[in-house]
C-alpha cells in the first residue's frame, strides 16, 4: 500500500496479482526511543494516512460470488429454478445414505427421498406455526380461537410418522469412529462445508466469526449432553454449543463451519502448534480451501492480532480486524491514547514484520471520555475519508411534539468502512436462523445432536434464501420460507404418491385435480396454483363454503405480476394471493383480498364462514 508521511513502504514486485508477497521487505529496527515501540516491533505513525490500497495496487478487484450450478448433482436443473433447487443446491449431497441409514432403523417401513423431503418440509412448517407445543400443529379440532392447522391431513403425514422419522433420524453410518464423541453429527457438518467448498464460489470477502446452538441441557445440568457447550452471559442463549464459521460476505452464504469441541481436541487440530495461537489456527482452516488467492478476510477481536494478520498474509489472504485484547506487537496503547478531539477521527500508523506490511488504524468512536476507541489492524485497504457513517437517533420536535428520526453523521475512511460493512454479516445470518425460522424454539429434544442438526438444518435454509437472491432478486424471507416449505412438502421425487392417487385427507379429491391438470414431463414442485387449491380444499369444507375463492393470478392486471401480492381484508397485512369473487369490489373499486391458508390458518377460512 502507499504510506504518505512514513519511511515504510512495500515491495514493488509480486509473483502473481491480488496475492500479498513480501518476500523482500525489510522489518523495522527496533529504538528505545520510539514511544511505539511495541514488544521490540517499531510502528511509525504515519500522518496523512494510507493513500492507496495495497491489494488494489497489485491487482487486486471487487468481485461477487456466484453458484457453481454445474456442481448440482442432478441431471437436470431448470433455467427459472425453484426454491427446492437452492435448498438442494445447499443441502449435503448423500441424501439417498441419510434414508437408508435411517430406514434400518425404522423396522422395515423404508424411508423415501420424498418422504424425507417432507418431512424437512413440516419442520419447516412447524417452525413458522403459531403452536407453542409442535404436536399441536396436528391438532384437528377447534379450541374455539384460531382454526387448527391439521398437518396430518394437509400435509399428508401423520404426526406419529413424524416423530418416527425424526427419533429414528440418522446422519452418520453405524459402526466407524465409535469413540468420537460428536460422531453423530461430524459427518453432516463435514458434508456441508464439502456441498459448500463444491457449489459456491465465494466473491472477494470472506468474514470469519461464531455462532450457537441453544442447548440448556438434560435436566438441571448440561454434563450429560452435549460433548461441550459455552457459557457466554452476555449472548441470547448463555449456554449453547458453539460453532466457529466463515461466509462469503457478497452473498451471505456460509462456506465452512467448525464445532467447538474443547480446549484439549482443538489444541490438536491443523495449523496449530509452534506457538501459534487458536483464534489464528481456526481461521486458517475456515478459509483453507481459499488459500493464495487474494482474497480479504474480515474477523471480530476473537481472531484478530498481528500473528492472524502475518499468517494470513504468509497463505496469501489479506486480513482486517478489530484488535481489543491479542495486543502482542500491537500499538493499543497508542490507539487509545493518542491526541483526538473530533468524533470520527482517525490516526494510523505502519509497520513491517516477517516481511509483512500492516496498518495500525484507530478511529474515534464512540469519542466519549471512557469508551474505548476502535482499533483495526490490516493488511489491506486506505484510510481516505469516505461517506460518513449514519446513525439513526430519535429525537422529540419541540415545535411538533412528535418524536422523528434524524441521523448522525460520523467521519470515517474507507478501511473502517469495509470493516464494518462486512463484520456483523454471521450475526445478521444467526438473526434470519434463530428469529425467522424458529426451528430451535419449536423444536425441544433430550437428545443432543438433533438440536444441532436442526440448527445446521436452518443454516442450510437461510443460505438457500440468500442464493435465491443473488440471482433472483429480493423476496421477504418469510415468504421463501413458506413456499420452501410447501415445495418440500409436495415434492415430486422418488416416493411420491401417483399423481391420480386420492388424497389421505379422505375427501376423495385426487392428485390429478389439485395439480390443477399439470401432467406429464420433469416431476417438479407444485406450482402456486395447486398449493392454493391443495391449502383452500384442507382448510375449508367446499359444502360449506358459498364464497368463489381464486387466486390473484387470475384477474389480468396481476397475471404478469412476479410474487402479486395485497393487502389481507382480515388479517390487513400485505400477503394476499387470493381474492374473493362472490364479494366482488368495494366502493372505491376493490378487491377484497385474502390471505393463502399456508401463510395464514385463520383469514381465509373465515372469510368463508361468513354469510353471503
């Protein structure tokens, strides 16, 4: 990188672009006399900052990441692909041994690929219903309140089937690595980063940080269950199995992800030993299969220091991070301390050691007596002013007496823009997995590794959602949930019932009919009409019903509408794909819109109980 106002500056030659090769810089000498002079490493403060970006400078670009579609696994792959396709895309690639080790344990009553896609499928949906208690969800009389949700007859499987499939659940073979304690699930996991390492090809960024499984344990303590957990009091969930994680910060999709097992079974883990610390050892396996290619790593203080910063550097990776307590050779004193009177100012300071060149770079926020400073160390990136950072405030009008959001604007450079741009990217995935999902709030279990397979399970989903965006644009992500689900659930592959086969509800209604007549060709997910139809005819006795219940897809101004959606007349949220036309248009020429009973159990059912 450039460096004005400093004797410091690196290497002109490089074996090959965007990767860092310090092979011939000279590190600095050390002198009592510098007051930054940190554990015999000099740092010089540089005045007027980092110019120019030293990755930019060897070629480094700005790239996003992509999904790797020739890596699918299946023959055939639609050109407008659904959201089962992503969720498979993400999904580890043995489902066919997953079934048959689970069948084995099921006594002869075979577990089919559509049968365990369903049932990922009512999991899903038992996460995004309102029941407390997931055997609820299969409840199938009135409690006098909301109508019930009936999943048996619904969905097709019954709850006892459900539980079957998911006590008998297994995701590992019998028989090999019986003294691992996390056997259970370490072949899952492996699989995944395997899918991941395959499918995905991660852009320039790659952000490093932790994320949890709830676990409270068997009883009053937890020494009987999970192999390891943490306690952390200030997380959500202070007790929890911990799991370190990388991902690809252009997409939001997560690449790898390592479990916490204990101090003792990771001091024996790849890259460490020789003094090499974990937080360093753990990022070097999280981004292995990304090594030499130039690309940034971004990290929270768990992981960063100046050893993380001259190890990545060493395998071809730039590093950024937030330094609070790794402060070997690192000048945190001076950051803290040196002369700032603005908010949002900046110092920085430069230094070279085992032919690496790093960047000390303070900025003063919060800018309060007694908060401390943030404190970056880098490889990469300039300190040139940017667009300042805003921050929403509320504030009261004193002319108007109504309380109105304003923003303060705080100074800022471009590397402290693209650290925090980038850091809090895993907690935002943990939010969508946790508060979206719900899986680990529905589903509770005395058995240990099924609570980590359902929160892996979410982190499976959430990077379906985040893959559909990248290529097909925006979607609220309860939206994709949902129709995930009912993809899932009414899936085509091997096991499925024959498309003229009635349905288990006992209607008499048949495949064929609520397929909406689409036949032959590629078996696929049902489309949106037929979940409609299929979700209306559970949902609402047709005997009953005087109402003309269509879908908005009918009328022609939303016939070449993407995702058409309107306001509920009942529930009043913006989620309708039906509509009423017994009741045809209000005065001021509305349709009365309704919600689709798998969004809601209650809008639509009684709508129609209501009299003509």
């Amino acid at each position: 990188m450039s460096v004005s106002g400093s004797d410091v500056g690196p290497d002109d030659d490089c074996d090959a672009p965007g990767v860092p090769d310090h092979s011939d810089a000279e590190e600095g000498v050390p002198d009592d006399t510098n007051p930054l002079k940190v554990d015999d490493l000099c740092w010089i403060e540089s005045r007027e900052g980092v110019s120019e970006c030293w990755r930019a400078m060897k070629g480094g670009r700005e790239y996003k990441g992509r999904i790797n579609w020739s890596q699918h696994g299946r023959l055939e792959v639609r050109e407008q692909k659904t959201k089962l396709d992503y969720f498979l895309a993400m999904f580890p690639d043995y489902i066919d041994q997953i079934c048959d080790w689970t069948s084995a344990k099921l006594q002869g009553n075979r577990l089919s690929k559509h049968e365990f896609l369903k049932f990922l499928g009512v999991m899903i949906a038992v996460g995004l219903a309102s029941q407390r208690n997931r055997r609820d969800c299969w409840a199938v009389d009135d409690d006098g309140l909301f109508p019930p949700h009936q999943f048996g007859e619904r969905f097709g499987m019954a709850r006892n089937r459900y539980e079957q499939i998911l006590n008998a659940l297994t995701l590992s073979p019998p028989g090999i690595d019986e003294g691992d304690k996390w056997k259970p699930v370490r072949l899952f996991i492996d699989m995944i980063n395997k899918r991941r390492e395959d499918m995905v090809q991660p852009g320039w960024v790659i952000c490093v940080d932790e994320s949890s499984s709830k676990w409270t344990g068997l009883g009053d303590w937890y020494d009987i269950g999970m192999p390891h957990i943490t306690k952390c009091p200030r997380k959500p969930w202070n007790l929890a199995m911990e799991f370190k994680d990388s991902i690809d910060a252009t997409t939001g999709i997560m690449l790898r992800m390592e479990i916490c097992e204990g101090q003792s079974e990771m001091n024996y883990k790849e890259f460490c030993g020789g003094g090499i610390k974990k937080g360093t050892a753990m990022i070097l396996r999280l981004t292995k299969p990304w090594h030499g290619t130039g690309r940034c790593i971004v990290a929270d203080s768990y992981f960063a220091s100046v050893e993380t910063a001259i190890s990545c550097s060493k395998h071809g990776l730039y590093f950024t991070g937030l330094v609070k307590n790794s402060s070997k050779f690192f000048p945190k004193k001076w950051c803290q301390t040196v002369g700032m009177t603005e908010r949002g100012e900046t110092k920085t300071a430069v230094a070279v050691k085992n032919g690496v060149e790093m960047v000390a770079h303070t900025w003063n926020d919060p800018g309060k007596p007694g908060k401390p400073r943030k404190a970056l160390i880098s490889t990469m990136g300039s300190t040139v002013e940017v667009d300042p950072a805003q921050r929403p405030r509320k504030r009261k009008s004193e002319a108007m007496g109504v309380w109105e959001t304003v923003y303060r604007l705080v100074k800022r450079t471009k590397l402290v823009k693209h650290y925090f741009t980038y850091a809090g990217l895993i907690d935002r995935h943990n939010r969508k997995r946790m508060d979206g999902l719900r899986l680990e709030l529905t589903h509770e279990f005395k058995i240990w590794w099924k609570r980590v397979f359902t929160s892996f399970l979410g982190v499976i989903i959430v990077d379906a959602l985040a893959a559909f965006i990248l290529e097909q644009g925006d979607i609220d992500q309860l939206q994709f949930y949902e129709e995930l689900a009912a993809e899932l659930i009414w899936n085509s592959w091997e096991g499925a019932p024959p498309r003229d086969a009635p349905r288990a509800s006992g209607r008499g209604v048949s495949r064929q009919q609520w397929l909406g007549g689409a036949g032959g060709g590629r078996r696929g997910p049902v489309p949106e009409h037929a979940r409609i139809a299929e979700s209306f005819l559970s949902a609402v006795d047709p005997e009953r019903c005087h109402h003309e219940i269509q879908a908005l897809k009918k009328l022609e101004q939303y016939s070449e509408v993407k995702d058409a959606r309107l306001n509920c007349r009942v529930c009043k949220k913006q989620r309708a794909t039906l509509y009423c036309v017994t009741c045809g248009r209000n005065a001021h020429n509305q349709i009365l819109a309704l919600c689709s009973p798998f969004v809601s159990s209650s809008c639509l059912s009684l709508h129609c109980q209501t009299p003509v």
